[in-house]
C-alpha cells in the first residue's frame, strides 16, 4: 500500500477544502477503496474522512426522503420509512456483500464504488483500461461469463456491481454534490457513465467533487416494489443479473411502472423501453414478456455471457408478475 495522509473532515467546506487535490480521496466506510489501496489498483496520496458528516436520513417537504451521503447501508435497510415506502431500496441493500460490509458501508461509497471485474484487480497480468487507459482489455476475449451484454464497448465489458443503486436508478433518486462550482443535484441516471473510450471514469463527478445527499422523490405506488438478484451463490456474491421494480396497476392496466437492471451494464441500467411499452397496457405475463424482449433487443453477449439475455428476459417477467398479484 503506498503511504498516505490522513485528515477528517468537520464540516463540508473543510471536506471540499482538503479533497481538491487530484490525489486525494475522500473515505467513507473504505469497504472498496482501502481493498483498491491495498492492491496498489488507487494511489491517494490523502485520505479525507467524510464519515461524521450528513449522517441522517430525513423527510422532505413533498414526502420523500433525504439520505445523508454518510449513512450506513444497514442504517437505509432498516429505516422503516424505507421499509414501508420503497421496500425494493431495503431488499437491494440486503442483498449486497455481507452484514459486516453493510455495517461499514455508507450510501455515497456505495455509489462511487468501482465498476470492476477479476481483469482489473489482476495488476500483475492482465491488461485493463480500467486502470491504465489505452492499455487494453483482456476482459475482451477472456471468461466473460458475468460481464456486460448493454452498453460496452470495445474499451470495457466490465458490469456495475452495486445492488443499492439499481435500486437507487429505478427510483428515480437525485444525487446532491458540493464542489468547487458550488452545490448542484444530478438525476441519478446521470451520475454514472458507460464506458466508451474512457472506462476509467466510472462517474461524470470532478476532482474534489463530495455527493452530500441521495433524494428520493415520493413515488407512492413503489410501496409495491422488489429486488431480486440472482447470483452463482447465495452470498456475498454480485449479480448475474438483478431487477428493481415499483408496478402500479388498476383495473389490469398498468398506470406506472419502474424498472432497473443490475449485473448488465457499466451503470445501473434503466429499462426504459420496458417501461414506455408496459404504461397504459395489460398487466399480463404476455405483456410483461414483450416488454423484456425489447428492453434487451440491444443485448450484445459475449462468448461465455449469453444466456443472460434470457435469464434477465425471465427475471423482468417473474418479478413483475410477482407486483402485479400483490398491486
């Protein structure tokens, strides 16, 4: 690990002040980045600790929630107004790692986590543009069994690993940021990027930019909403594919719909175009079906990932029509 200075942080502007520096990083739970330092993978040369700041999670004005970018994922799961009005929020973060992990882990590393794979923490023989761009991609050609099949590119095939911000994307959250051009508020799917030709930015944030806050609007009908991932193994283990989902349904139509895919992509996939054909139409498996081949009609597999068209195809039908009873 490469030494290192170490500073917390009291307030915003003294976390903005100490975190400008392209070599520093501010730390939260440090449940990704001190694995990263430890691998030699990132070099900061100081650590910020934003730990003791925006720590709480409180109502907003029109009935949503503001989660403090400090707040432990175990504190978010067990938040009973969580719990009770975007339950696909709690089950996502259950789903994630382990309870150690969740004890440590804060929502704002949870969302700056590194999109990654096995290629990238193989410093010593692989090649990944992840790490050092203009490298390479050994990922490409390589066992790609759990790797993207939407929006890679020839630079990355790497998949977002996080569980709570495919929740996070479904919800339609805001992402409040401090920096050095002030405060301003990202749509969440917004934040993360896709790879292109530049895989090593994993979010659209600058040098010394903090994310204070995670907002979710009010969204009544994602009171009834899930989370399912399916994984090689029961734990500790990122997904094959995952889907988060809110259905509004009245009379057997849907009214509203929102659906995010995990374990496809670089970011949080939003499946918009399974949303846009599902609004207004029958609340019915053949509908649901329909709506899951055109979202993924852009999948590119690749030699070993293939059968997650199909499986992502099955998991969209199977946890709507799960919704679609309890509506």
């Amino acid at each position: 690990m490469t030494p290192f200075a170490y500073a917390r942080a009291g307030d915003t502007a003294e976390a903005l002040r100490l975190g400008h520096a392209e070599t520093a990083a501010y730390l939260g739970g440090g449940t990704n980045l001190v694995d990263l330092m430890r691998e030699t993978v990132a070099k900061p040369d100081t650590l910020v600790d934003v730990t003791g700041l925006s720590d709480t999670i409180t109502e907003t004005a029109d009935g949503g929630l503001l989660i403090g970018a400090a707040v432990r994922n175990t504190a978010l799961a067990e938040h009973a107004g969580v719990r009770a009005r975007y339950p696909m929020l709690s089950r996502a973060i259950l789903a994630g790692a382990s309870a150690q992990i969740r004890n440590m882990a804060t929502v704002g590393g949870n969302l700056l986590q590194r999109t990654r794979c096995t290629y990238f923490y193989d410093t010593d023989g692989s090649r990944c543009n992840k790490r050092a761009p203009g490298e390479g991609c050994d990922a490409v050609g390589g066992f790609t069994r759990i790797h993207a099949i939407l929006g890679a590119s020839e630079a990355c095939v790497a998949t977002h690993p996080s569980d709570l911000c495919v929740a996070f994307a479904a919800l339609d959250a805001l992402v409040h940021v401090e920096g050095r051009g002030g405060a301003r508020t990202l749509p969440f799917g917004e934040l993360h990027r896709l790879p292109g030709d530049r895989p090593d930015l994993d979010t659209v944030l600058a040098a010394g930019d903090l994310i204070t806050a995670i907002e979710l609007p009010a969204m009544p009908f994602a009171a009834t909403s899930t989370y399912r991932k399916v994984r090689d193994r029961a734990s500790y283990a990122f997904a094959l594919i995952s889907v988060a989902a809110a259905l509004d349904v009245v009379d057997g139509q849907v009214r509203d719909v929102r659906i995010a895919l995990g374990g496809v992509a670089h970011k949080p996939w939003r499946a918009t175009k399974a949303e846009a054909l599902l609004r207004g139409g029958p609340a019915t498996e053949a509908a649901y079906r329909a709506a899951a081949i055109a979202e993924l009609a852009d999948a590119r597999p690749l030699r070993d990932n293939g059968f997650k068209i199909e499986l992502a195809k099955r998991t969209i039908v199977a946890v709507l029509g799960d919704l679609g009873v309890s509506a």
